[in-house]
C-alpha cells in the first residue's frame, strides 16, 4: 500500500484496486489524553471498513480487485500546495487507467480523478462507480442515502439486502461511525444510482454509488 500524510489525515490506499484500506484523524485522539489518532476506516479483520472504487465493466476496466501501481510508498502534504497521488493500471486491451487521489491542506475531502488513455480500436463505454464496505461494529450507527429530494434516507444494516436501488440527480451516501460521517460525494448535476446489498459470505455490507456512463 501507499501511505499519505496531510495536516489531518493519514491514509493508507491498497494497490489492489486503489482502496483506502485505512484512515486516522490526526487532530482526534482515540480517547481523551490518548496518544493515537481516531481511525475512521479500518483493515483489521472483524472491524473491515473500507472506501472502494473502480470503473465497469468490469471485463474491460479496473475494479476494485485490479492491481494498480504507485511509484512512491509515502507522499507527504507539505505548504500551501496540494498534493497529487496517482496509482495507474494498464489492461491488455490497450487501455490505461491513472487513478489520482488529490488531497489538500486543511481539508477533510479525498478528490478522486481519472485519467483514462484509450489505446485499443474501438470506443469504451464506462461508469465509475464507489462504494463502502464494512462489517458490522457497535462503532457503526447506520447507512445514508441523501436524495435530490431533499432527505436523508437511514438505511437499517439489516434492511440492506431489501432496499430498493434509488436514483437521484446528485446527492450522496454516508455511513455513521461514532461521531463521524464517511461520504462520497459524486458530480452533483448527473444521475446518480445508489443501492445497499449484505455479501452472505464474507458477512459484510456494501453501500455502492454508480455514476453515469460515458464514452471514451
């Protein structure tokens, strides 16, 4: 994995498909006079909650099972400038992939960009697509779906497998972890489907954002 230090995150993205795998809020402790930092998101087996990412489909473009390169292991956050994180993937049908994580001084928010170079002989039609994954912890509070509708939909864990897909212009969705939100946020002005599912075998949960196709 690569690891990335601002003013008030450490991240820990897996090159397996570009996940965060780990997150710490370097101004929280874990506890009052603690000396470690609050994880937000979390690799230990038992705890899983993980932000994924990738394009469909999946036969054609990396997921978040492909394994991607980084050219550095640490990247530090340093001045006024912000600070770029490319992970790339190379497909056999011609097809490059650079995965850029932008992050920013005094800013919670990860941007995440593609950059595609399509090499084959034919145009490639692609959504891009995130989701979080995670299993289940007293931590964990709930899902969100927040519509263009104006409201926030709380998604019980054990309504998951139940809930319809929904469709909304924008919006975003989060999970609840003690006193803290993770959300993806997509392009506000494009159709946006979310949709919730319980994976039986592993027993974790996924809340997955699907963003519009697009021709490249």
């Amino acid at each position: 994995y690569t690891t990335v230090v601002t003013d008030l995150l450490t991240v820990e993205i897996s090159h397996k498909g570009g996940t965060i795998i780990n997150a710490y809020l370097n101004d929280y402790p874990n506890e009052l006079n603690s000396e470690e930092k609050f994880q937000l998101l979390n690799n230990t087996p038992g705890s899983i909650f993980h932000v994924q990412s990738g394009l469909i489909p999946a036969d054609q473009m990396p997921t978040h099972q492909s394994e991607f390169t980084s050219e550095r292991q640490e990247y530090f956050l340093q001045g006024d400038m912000g600070l770029n994180v490319p992970l790339i993937w190379i497909g056999d049908n011609g097809v490059q992939v650079t995965k850029n994580y932008h992050f920013k001084p005094n800013s919670y928010i990860i941007y995440i960009e593609y950059m595609i170079s399509n090499n084959s002989n034919k145009d490639q039609i692609l959504s891009t697509y995130s989701q979080f994954v995670f299993e289940l912890s007293d931590a964990l509070n709930s899902g969100v779906i927040f519509t263009d509708k104006g409201s926030a939909d709380k998604i019980p864990f054990d309504e998951f497998d139940t809930t319809p897909k929904t469709t909304s212009i924008g919006g975003f969705s989060a999970i609840i972890y003690k006193d803290f939100i993770a959300a993806w946020v997509p392009i506000q002005n494009q159709k946006i489907t979310y949709s919730t599912k319980k994976l039986k075998s592993r027993n974790q949960y996924l809340l997955t954002t699907v963003n519009p196709p697009q021709k490249v």
